[in-house]
C-alpha cells in the first residue's frame, strides 16, 4: 500500500544544469527502491518540479560527505560537475558541513572540493575532478584498441571521430569545425546509445576557438541537451591537451555559462580542477507518493 509523504527540496543549479536536492544528511527520505522512480517524476517537465536530475546529501562513511545523482529518466550517474558544485554551496549554506574544503564520496571516486565564501555565501566552487583515464575497457568502450583518442567510429555507416575519456563517467568527445551546424538531438542520441558504449556515454561536441578557450555543445545520458556538463568539459580540455589542440589552462563556453578548467599531471596521468559558480533558485515543499 502507497503513502503519501511530504517533501521538502531545493532548486540549484550550475550553469543551467539544473537540480533538485534533497536531503538524506539526518534520515532517508525517498527508500531506495524508489529514489528512480521519484527522481524520474520530479525531473518531469511541466508536471512537476522539472529538472536535470536529482541529487541525494548522505552521510559518509568514507568521506566529509557522501553525493549521489540520479538523471532525470531514474537512472543513478557516478558523477555530475555542475551538480556536485551546487551540492558544496548546499551542504555549506545550509549548515549540514561548515567546511570551505571538503572531500565528497561520489560513485566516480572521491572528489575533493574548495570553496569560495563571501559574507556567509558560497561564490564559486574548485573542484578537483581527478585524473582521466583513456583506457576503453575503463571508460567502459567496446574496442580492440587500448585507447580510442581521435579514432573513427562508424555512426549510421559513416565514420565520425572522437576520442573516448572516463572522469568519474563515460564521455565521447568530437573535436569539430562546424559547431553550428551538428544536429545534437539526432547525433547526441546515435552516440549515447551506440553498441560501442555498453553504459551509454555522455556526448559532446567542440569548437577550438583558441589554444584556451573552446565551446562545447552537450546531450547528456539520461537527460539529453543539457546547458551545461562540468564532468564533460573536463573531459574536453583533457582531451585536447593531450591532442596538442588545447593549453593547460581553458575556458570553456557552454550554452549555460563559462567554466574554467585546469589540467595538472599526477603519476603519469592527466586530471583536472574545474571552478564555476552554483546557484540556489528556491526551496519547496510537495507531496509525493511511496
């Protein structure tokens, strides 16, 4: 037998990346069996609260604090950039971890983050997103190369190439000189899903504008366009560094905002810091049904 409960949330987000966040930091709210199912009707357009996702504040047995996120069609995700940047502003304004520097527990490893506070308020964000890997059998990719950097991939019998990267999920990156003219929600859809993905992968196309500074068009698996994709231009600006296309330090213009990446080497292996804003837009209280 289904109760109604009543649930209270907040409405962030990063660069037009939207979320709801509810928090899990006292008690569970939302049982585990149905946090996909209730984050696919929240994320519900027109219907409901509407977003990109939903991210869950856990306690952490490992870390200061645990994140979770689930997309808007109820899949869970191993890591959101611009999510994880509201969930710091979160959990420090509203005094669940005072802490300008914390370490968050996520699915794709433990990220650390560096908070900019003003007066109370969270300005900007640092996130040290970790390094990269390029190995297929870990982003995960179906492949008999080792690597897929700037390789050719047949999509619909043409060849396209891209260069396949995990940092923290799955990415497919495509380096391209006509920005304007991809058609996202056919392209965006074709990759996602293609039989050479077999977790589905986040896609992205990119134009260099310079050495640092690109734009980037996103269809997110899960959620489809999305303004804006943290995990993704980090993704980008790893990427077209070891390409040789890109410096060390990027900004990266996404149709929700700019994001500054910076790319650090560790132990022979390329990672990131990513700093952007987040934004809280309101609370609200609803009732749904369990």
């Amino acid at each position: 037998m289904s109760e109604r409960k009543i649930l209270l949330f907040h409405k962030m987000h990063g660069l037009g990346n939207d979320y709801v966040v509810i928090d899990e930091s006292v008690e569970e709210i939302i049982p585990e069996e149905k946090k996909g199912e209730i984050s696919a009707e929240l994320c519900t357009r027109g219907f409901s609260v509407g977003a990109d996702g939903v991210i869950f504040v856990i306690k952490s047995t490992k870390s200061d604090i645990r994140f979770r996120i689930f997309n808007s069609d109820g899949s869970e995700a191993e890591m959101c950039g611009n999510g994880i940047r509201c969930f710091g502003k979160y959990v420090y304004e509203n005094d669940v971890l005072k802490q300008k520097q914390m370490s968050v527990e996520t699915l794709g490893g433990t990220k650390k983050l560096t908070l900019h506070v003003e007066n109370g308020t969270v300005k900007s964000i640092r996130v040290d997103m970790g390094t990269a890997t390029f190995k297929t059998r870990e982003v995960p990719m179906a492949s008999d190369k080792e690597e897929f950097i700037d390789q050719e991939l047949l999509v619909e019998g043409e060849p396209l190439k891209l260069t396949a990267v995990n940092v923290g999920n799955p990415h497919a990156i495509v380096f391209t000189d006509d920005l304007e003219d991809v058609a996202l929600d056919h392209m965006g859809p074709l990759l996602e899903n293609h039989d050479a993905f077999p977790e589905r992968t986040n896609v992205h196309f990119v134009g260099v504008l310079s050495p640092q500074e690109v734009e980037m068009l996103t269809w997110e698996r899960g959620a489809g366009f999305t303004m804006a994709c943290g995990t993704g231009a980090t993704g980008t600006v790893i990427s077209g560094y070891k390409l040789g296309l890109l410096n060390k330090e990027v900004l990266v213009h996404l149709p929700g905002g700019d994001l500054q990446i910076t790319v650090y080497e560790k132990d022979g292996n390329l990672g990131a810091f990513m700093e952007g804003d987040a934004v809280s837009v309101f609370e609200g209280i609803m009732e749904v049904e369990l």
